[in-house]
C-alpha cells in the first residue's frame, strides 16, 4: 500500500504546529471569546471581582489588565488581547476591560462572515471605515467642559474620578476619594503631571475612610541603629539635607595597602579612620542641617551623633521615596558633602514621625513648592489594600488625562449606544458587502451597554430596546441615554447624572479595539515551533486529533 | 479547567497549564468562598466572651501553644484556603490597628457571611446584598457613637482605665488575676504616655517573661530588665546611685576597618605590641572611671584581660548588651551612647537609682534590673509563671490590655460590652430596615440579625440559653430605653453592663463594625476563583 501514497515531505521540525486557512481564523476567535469572557463580568458598576491565585499568592481584582495578566494566557491569538488591554492601561489607565470585550464582541461579529466566506480583509476594510466614522463623530459628540472658574474645573474631575471608581471596591467612598485624588493631580506640576510624583503607600488595618492625604511626602520609618529614638521626631520648618552617601565608619578602599614600621603608628591610622567619618558628620551640623536623608545606611555612629545633636537622619530611604522629598521641599540630592552648600537644603512646613497602624511614619507636610502628594490607603486585608491601590491608580490616570483634554463623553454604554445608532443609520447608505459589515461593527458597540445591564441583574434586552428607542427618538435629549443601574426604569440620561468619561478614553479603546480585531482576522496561519527539547521529554504534550505534519490531508 | 475545542473539534490551550487549573464561577464560588470564611469563624466562635474556651495549636515544629487571642490563634492554624486567608489578615489588621477585639471581629464577619448565603440562596444580587450591609454599617457606627460614654480617665486613681483593662483581661487564663495584671498595664501605660499629645509609644514597654513562680509574682519595673549579667562573677551585684556609661565600642585594641596584617619580625617588637596592647586597657579603664562611671554596659565583649582588669579597678560592667536595650537604657537613664573612649565624659553618663542583679529560683539564671532611672521613660513588665504557654499566653494577655487603654488615652469614649452595643445597634439598624424601600431592606435587616449574633455566641459561651437570655435583654433595651443591658455572662445578677462595669473603647468596636463589613464585602465582590488544582 505505502507505494500508493505520496512520501512524505518534512518541511518544519518535528512536533511543530501548525494550523491554517479560515478554520484558523475561526479557532482564533473562539480562544479570543473564552479569554474575553473571564473579564466579561467585571464591567460596570455592578461589575464582580476575580479572585486568582498564582502559587501562594492571592489577587483579587476587578482591573481587566490585572486580571489578564495573572490569567497567563498562551494562545497566541488570545495574547493579542492581553496586550490591547496592557497598551489602554498604559496609555490611559483606564477602560481595559471595555477594550477587551469590544475587541471580543468585533471578531465574534466577524465570525459569521468568515464562515459564509468573506474575505477576512473585506472585513478588515469595513471595519477599518466604521471606525473612522466612529471616531470623527466622536470627536463630534463630545462636549466642551466650560471651566474657566477652577471650581467648575475640579467639579468636572471629580466627576470623571468618581466614574471611574464607580465599578470598584471603592465605589461606596467615592466621594471621598475621588476629592483625594483629584487634589493629589492638582499638586503636580501641571504641565508634566508626572505619575511617579503620586506615591501611594499602603498600611493595612483601619477603615478605608481613615486614609489620607499628604500634601508632600510621607514614608515609612527606615531601619534604625541604636540612638534613634533619642532623635527629635518633629521640626517645623527644618532644613532637610538629601544625601546619596554612606555614613558609616568603614574601610575607605578595599585593596589599599598602607605600611607602616612602628606600633605608635597603628593608632594613626584608627585616628584617621574616626577622622574621616567624623569630618563628613561635622560638615552636615555645620551647615544647619535638622533633618539628614540618605539612600545608603547612616550607621549606628552617625545616628547617635545626630541624636547628640539634635538631628533627625534616616537612612536607606527608598530611591523613590527620596526624589518626591527632593521634589516637595525643593532641595537637592548630594553625593558628597565636600563644600556642602546651604542653599541645596529643602524645607518643609512641618516634619513629623507619626504612628499610622502597626507602622511609624515619617510626613513631610506643607511643602513650600510640592509638586508631588502621597496618599496613604488603609484598609483591612492586604488584597483590600492592593485592589484599592489598582483603582485609585486608575482614577489617577484619568483625572491626569481629564486634566488637559478637556473634552467628555457621557458613560453608562450612551456613547457607545449613539454611535451604534449613527453607524447602523450610515450603513443603509452604503451599496456591497461593507453594509453589512458597518452595520456589525454598530452591533458589536452595543456590547457595553448590554453587559453592564446584565451584570446588574437587569432584563438586558429590554433595557437595550428602550435604549435603542430613546436614541432613535433622540436628537439632542436621546443622545445620552444610557443603562441605570439604581433607578426602577433602568435608563437615564446619564450625562445629566454625571456619568463623565473623558473622550480621550473612548477614543483610544475604540481605536485598540479595532486593531486587535483586525490583527487577529488577518492571521491565516500559525506555526508554533515546539519547545526546546527538553522540556517536550519532561511533559509530553498530548493534542489528540492533530494530524502529524506532511501527511496527506 | 478542561480544554475547550473550536468548531473543528480540535483542542486548543488559552492558559499555561490549563488541565491543572480548577475554575469557579457565579453562585458556586460564592458558597465555597462563603463556607471556607465560616469554618474560620466557626473555629474561633467558642473562644468569645469571658467565659470563651482556648485553643491549642502544636506548630510543625512541635511547639505547643494555648491561647484564646482570635489574631494568634488563626495565624497559628497556617490557614491555606484563600478566602479564609482573608479573615486572617482582617484578624491581624485589628491587632495591628487596636490590639484588642480580634476574635469578635472575625465572628462578626462569620455571621454576616452566614446571613448573607441565605439571601444570596434567595436570588438577590450579591452586590445588593453589601450595598445593604454598607447602609447597615454606616447607622451601626453612627448609633454607636450616640450611645458612646465619655469616661474621665484621671478620676478615681485612674479606675476606668483599670476597669477596662480588667475586660480585656476577663476572657483570658489570667482573669483571675485581672485586677492585678489591669493595675500593672495602666500603671505601665501611664508612665511612657504622653498625655499632652495623646500618644502612647508601645515600644517604650518593653515585656519580659521568665517561666517559674506564678502569675501573681508578675510585677512592674519602673526600669529596665535585662536578660544579662556582671562579665565577672566577683563583680558588685548591686550598684546604688549608679552612673552608666553606654559604649558601643568593645574593650579591645581599636581596630581599622581597613583590612590589615601585623607582621612582627623581632622579639623586641613583640614586646613593644605586647605592652602597647596593655596600654590601651589600663587607658580605657581609666578613661572610664575618670569620668565617674560606677559601672559600664558594653554592647560588645571584653578581651579576658581587660575583664580582669574591670574588676581590680572595681568597675562592674555588662557585655553584650543588644542594640535595642543599649537604645532603651539610653533613653530611660539619659545616657548617650558613647561611641569611643576618648569620647566619654561625665555629661554622657546616664544616672539610674539602682542596678542589681537578680535571681530567679533555683535556677542559675540572672537578669540585670535598672531601676529608678532619672526619666524613666521605658518601663519593663516581668511576667511570671508556671509554664511557657501560660507565660506566653500572659503576654499576649497584657499585650491586649495595653493596647486597650492606650486606646482609650487616645479617645476616651467608651461603650459597654456583654453585647450589649451590639444589640443596641443591632435594633437601630432593624428600625432603619423598615424605611429602605428597595431590595436592600432585606440585607438591612440581615445585618441586624447578624449583629446580634454576638450576644448570642456570649451566651451560648457562657452555659446559658442563647435564645431567651438574647431576647429578654433586646426586650429590655427596648422598654427601659436603655443601650447598656447586655448578657450577665459572669452571673453577677445584674444586665446593666454599667454596673458590672465592662467597659470597651468605642475605637474598636467602630473598627470591629467597619472593617468586617468592609471584609465581607469583598467577599461577596469575588464571582470567579481561578486558583492551581491540588486535587
């Protein structure tokens, strides 16, 4: 028999996998729906938390970047989400999960197409021109914040923060934090607004409502020698001298090699070694230093030196830590003390050593020219803490981006719902098969608004119908119809109800999302090479079903 | 989590190590999140209240402990499972931030979980569910600081503070000595408190234990224990009038830090070393009696030569004094730490009443005891007893009652215990039930319900009929309008929680409220558990 069949033809290693033509497109979207559906749930303000364990160490969280990362997900396809949802977070904090389940809801879309024998890039292009439409009428819904008066200016990021924390395990305090962390964003400069210049420290124990707000920097107490606590622990106005500097008595250099002929001479050298110590601890008190910082360790002498001289110095602060001090009390980090110059000390309105929890904190308030702000989060469990961290995170980022577009959309799937209506609206005046992929591209924004509904237990295609009905009604008053969640009716005008998102927003995950898509509907082919060697011997993988390469098909 | 297929039938892999994953979701992981907090709870339920049992928990090591503090005993149980764990960390988060009330916040959570696997059985929607106990919690706490009494920590020899120490002592092994044991941790407490700011430094009360005598034997010392003796045994055991001197550099030829050889080529210079080297002693010796000291503590060790030479000069000394007694010494006899010889002079000598080395028993253990120091700002608690758990559950006792008045130094509002707020809290929050119109009502109520679980865990605790003794005192708060009647869990015939005089700080039980419906909350928030398959 073998004779009859044709030989056959190794062209890639053995153990390679490959997979083609339109059922691999199919298989990508089906891998892309089972990722996107673990997020699913965690959209909008009813939106649940996930818990993942990762060896001994436990998350939970409702950020869809978070949540995807800690899946680890290895389908090639499906990586392509993950990274879309990394890529909004980095760029805007914000929104991952919706960009994920838009690209999830575009490909699902896609798929029927695919299967009657669209051409993949027929799909591409269609999609590809709804979303210029899409982005242009955007740019033409959203509405020009008037904030002339700084008050209506924090007004309108408070609202931005707080919709952003709406689907967070802070949604209860929002008010609170959302004032916290706009006046944390007001702090910084407001021409960089660099992130890093928000340090958010965590202290478990204590309600969340006990958290607070630095206007400067706070961090904990650093390891201690002997004498410590003979330091004060509370100036106003200090002098804070900043050192990258090592304060210790130790060997100079390690190789040096000093000779000397006579006993007398050895103590010489014990002298000099003190010398050298004490010289650089003199230079700091001559200079009027009251609060010595350093990124390295000042040891147990120079602490008591200090303590003797009424001088508070805390060694290996964090590198962080050390630049927002430099930043908040405008002084500056010295690596030597040689001509050790006055005018390069910070100051501070008020420095203090406060117990906060378990902890002992040290505060840097009433900065004369901070441009930085810490936040300090309680909280009952350290996941509590961490997932707050994470939200607050994310406000952050968008009060940032609120802070300098000042152009808003309203939330609650309205958005989305008004462009869908635009879209399908456009697509009856488009002639070939484009109509219909436009119009699948409207169907596909509608997801938003339908999973929120659902996830907070709403009839979701009802409140899609009334939804759909106000829009179309609409003109000016239906534009912002979106899903209510506290209210017996289930839709609102949610712009009216402060429901703000900043456009910017939704213009970046409607634009990741339509690449996603587009990238994963035009891979017609993946060849995954086998892993090396040895561990295919150590865990042999079984994919039963899969024809060896070469044969005959 | 089983592998999925695509329309073709064929397998493909979206997680790493998919088969070994295990994944929950919806109703199911709430339930298993659910019952794996309330095993937790359930575990610690019966160490509640004055009459609550101890645990005993072998560690895998083998050591034993026996305790009824809520925060040790579920660190001890190396809980896996991790929801449970959560509980855990909400146990030591109330230590860490109040000292005190670990247990009852743990079976607060536990009873508010139970409450809330019965209405999530009735289809409502989990985030309704702790929408609800939020709105629950907020008139808990406001009720709560209503009925909160301010109490004059001054009056009466400091009694009040006395009093609640003795509360928190109640559901311990030493409640027989309570009153005692309350008198020596206000006493501790009020010497480092700085009643100006408000704020007690802990680490200024420095608890020492030492197995043998009994519990009664615990005493106070106005100073400083240490866990060390005289370098030589013909040293003086006692120094009056004592004038330290702290060094933190050994008695030995100065070294550089340079790494460094000696090489010696003649006799004669072995000689000139040789008799440098007693130099440098007879020098240190003298340096420090010079400046007056009567005795010198070393946090490093003598050469043997200079020890002997302490001791023709008369100079008792100490060596090996660790980093954190030279710091409390310091502070306690204001010393400074004396960094080299030539450094001492007489202002640097700290001045203690009396140093003298005591004896314990039969055994041959001493301890250095520094007394009546010239600002005593750390004092040290001597705990005695007849075994090392007990020592060990003492401490943990004392620890509890310090924490509980420097609380109340803090915030001197106080709320009765025996269960007694709760269920004052427990009707307010059924009261407001009945206003909330929307699905929440019945989580409102749930929390009600859940508060006066308490109560009811003391009651059982103590041998009596949960139902009825909960019910007559809920009736009895209602008709005499008064928030202080409780369970009378020791018998004493009365209910008002005011004469039996069971004070607790309203800090913690605000934090107690707060913090384990803030735990259960996000419990309920988790719909999904992906977690490595064991099994």
């Amino acid at each position: 028999m073998s004779q009859f069949l044709q030989p056959t033809i190794l062209l890639l290693r053995e153990g390679t996998d490959t997979s083609q033509g339109r059922a691999q497109i199919v298989s990508n979207i089906n891998a892309v729906q089972a990722v996107a559906d673990v997020v699913k749930s965690t959209l909008g303000p009813r939106g649940m938390d996930k818990m993942i364990q990762t060896g001994p160490k436990v998350t939970i969280s409702n950020d869809g970047a978070t949540i995807l990362n800690l899946l680890e997900v290895v389908h090639p396809a499906a990586r392509v989400l993950v990274d879309i949802a990394k890529s909004q977070d980095d760029e805007v904090g914000d929104g991952t999960t919706s960009t994920t389940l838009l690209a999830a809801e575009l490909l699902k879309e896609a798929k029927p197409f695919i299967e009657e024998g669209i051409h993949p890039q027929i799909v591409i292009q269609g999609y590809r021109k709804a979303l210029e439409l899409a982005l242009e009428k955007l740019e033409g819904f959203s509405i020009n914040i008037s904030r002339d008066s700084p008050q209506e200016k924090r007004d309108t990021l408070l609202k931005c923060a707080q919709t952003a924390l709406n689907s967070k395990l802070l949604a209860n305090t929002k008010q609170f934090f959302s004032e916290l962390v706009v006046s944390a964003v007001e702090k910084l400069d407001p021409n960089i607004l660099d992130r890093d210049l928000i340090g958010i420290k965590n202290v478990t124990g204590g309600s969340v409502n006990d958290s607070f707000l630095v206007d400067g920097v706070a961090f904990k107490k650093t390891f201690s020698y002997a004498g410590f606590e003979q330091q004060p622990k509370r100036f106003e106005n200090p002098k804070i001298c900043l050192l990258n500097l090592e304060l210790e008595l130790k060997s100079e250099k390690e190789n040096a090699e000093i000779r000397i002929e006579k006993p007398e001479e050895y103590q010489q050298i014990v002298d000099a070694e003190w010398a050298l110590i004490y010289e650089k601890l003199d230079i700091i008190v001559k200079a009027g230093a009251q609060i010595v910082l350093s990124k390295l360790p000042i040891g147990d002498l120079a602490t008591q030196y200090f303590a003797d001289r009424n001088i508070f110095c805390a060694g290996r602060v964090p590198q962080e830590d050390l630049l927002r001090v430099q930043k908040a009390t405008g002084g500056q980090v010295q690596t030597t003390v040689n001509g050790l110059n006055p005018e390069t000390f910070g100051t501070c309105g008020l420095f203090e050593e406060v117990q906060v929890g378990a902890e002992r904190y040290n505060l840097f308030k009433n900065c004369p020219q901070s441009r930085t702000a810490t936040i300090v989060l309680r909280g009952g469990a350290e996941q509590f803490i961490q997932e707050a961290e994470r939200s607050l995170n994310d406000a952050i980022m968008i009060v940032r981006r609120c802070f300098k577009a000042n152009k808003i959309v309203a939330g609650g799937g309205a958005i989305e719902l008004e462009l869908s209506r635009y879209l399908r609206h456009y697509a009856r005046s488009v002639t070939g098969k484009t109509q219909y992929i436009v119009n699948s591209f409207a169907k596909a924004l509608e997801v938003i608004p339908r999973t929120i509904a659902e996830n907070a237990g709403l009839n979701s295609i009802e409140i899609m119908n009334k939804l759909r009905q106000r829009h179309a009604q609409g003109g000016e008053e239906g534009r912002w119809y979106g899903v209510d969640i506290n209210g017996a009716s289930g839709v609102c005008d949610t712009h009216s109800s402060f429901v703000w998102e900043p456009s910017l927003v939704k213009r970046n995950a409607l634009c990741s999302a339509t690449e996603a898509a587009c990238a994963i509907l035009s891979i017609d082919e993946t060849v995954k090479n086998p892993k090396s060697d040895q561990d295919t011997k150590m865990k042999p993988r079984g994919q039963p079903g899969r024809p060896p390469m070469g044969m005959r098909r | 989590m089983s592998l999925a297929f695509d329309d073709y039938g064929r397998p493909y892999i979206i997680l790493r190590d998919q088969g070994q994953k295990k994944r929950m979701k919806g109703l199911e992981a709430y339930k298993s999140n659910i019952l794996a907090a309330k095993a937790v709870a359930n575990t610690l339920q019966s160490s509640l209240g004055p009459k609550g049992m101890d645990k005993m928990l072998v560690s895998p090591d083998g050591d034993v402990s026996v305790t009824n503090d809520g925060a040790t005993i579920v660190e001890k149980m190396e809980i896996q499972h991790p929801t449970a764990k959560l509980l855990v960390e909400l146990s030591q988060s109330q230590d860490a931030e109040i000292g005190d009330g670990t247990t009852g916040v743990v079976v607060l959570a536990g009873k508010l979980l139970e409450q809330a696997l019965t209405l999530l059985d009735k289809g409502i929607h989990p985030l309704k569910i702790s929408d609800g106990f939020d709105r629950a919690c907020d008139v808990a706490i406001k009720h709560l600081e209503s009925i909160a009494e301010e109490i004059d920590i001054q009056a009466n020899d400091h009694e009040a503070l006395i009093q609640a120490a003795c509360t928190a002592l109640g559901s311990k092994v030493v409640s027989k000595r309570k009153r005692e044991l309350g008198k020596i941790a206000v006493t501790a407490v009020l010497d480092v408190a700085d009643l100006k700011r408000k704020d007690v430094n802990l680490d200024l009360i420095k608890i020492q234990t030492k197995t043998g005598g009994s519990v009664e034997d615990t005493r106070l010392i106005s100073g400083i224990l240490i866990d060390k003796d005289m370098s030589h045994p013909q040293m003086q055991k006692e120094v009056k009038d004592a004038k330290i001197c702290l060094l933190t550099c050994p008695f030995e030829p100065p070294k550089p830090k340079t790494k460094h050889n000696i090489n010696i080529s003649s006799a004669e210079d072995y000689k000139k070393l040789y008799q440098q080297e007693q130099q440098y002693f007879v020098e240190m010796v003298k340096l420090v009696k010079d400046s007056g000291a009567n005795i010198a503590l070393c946090q490093w060790g003598f050469d043997d030569e200079a020890n002997h030479l302490l001791l023709q000069n008369d100079l008792p000394a100490v060596r090996w004094v660790s980093g954190t007694d030279v710091e409390l010494i310091a502070m306690a006899t204001g010393a400074r730490i004396i960094p080299r010889f030539q450094e001492i002079t007489p202002e640097k000598l700290g001045k203690a009443g009396c140093i003298k080395e005591v004896q314990f028993g039969t055994s041959n253990e001493r301890m250095l005891v520094i007394e009546n120091c010239q600002c005593t700002k750390a004092v040290t608690i001597l705990i005695r007893g007849g075994s090392q758990m007990i020592v060990d559950e003492a401490k943990r006792s004392i620890h509890d009652a310090i924490c509980v008045i420097r609380n109340l130094i803090k915030d001197n509002r106080i709320v009765y215990g025996g269960g007694s707020a709760e269920l004052a809290c427990a009707l307010q929050v059924l009261q407001y039930a009945d206003e909330v119109s929307s699905v929440e009502q019945y989580a409102v109520r749930s929390f009600a319900d859940a508060l006066e679980g308490i109560p009811c865990c003391l009651a059982d605790n103590c041998g009596l009929n949960p139902i009825t003794s909960v019910a007559q005192a809920k009736s009895r708060q209602l008709t005499e309008k008064n928030p202080r009647i409780g369970i009378d869990c020791m018998e004493l015939g009365t209910s008002d929680m005011k004469e039996q005089k069971i004070y607790e700080t309203l800090s913690s039980k605000k934090q107690q409220i707060q913090l384990a419906t803030q735990v259960v909350k996000m419990i309920l928030k988790i719909d999904d558990v992906i977690a490595p398959d064991d099994y």
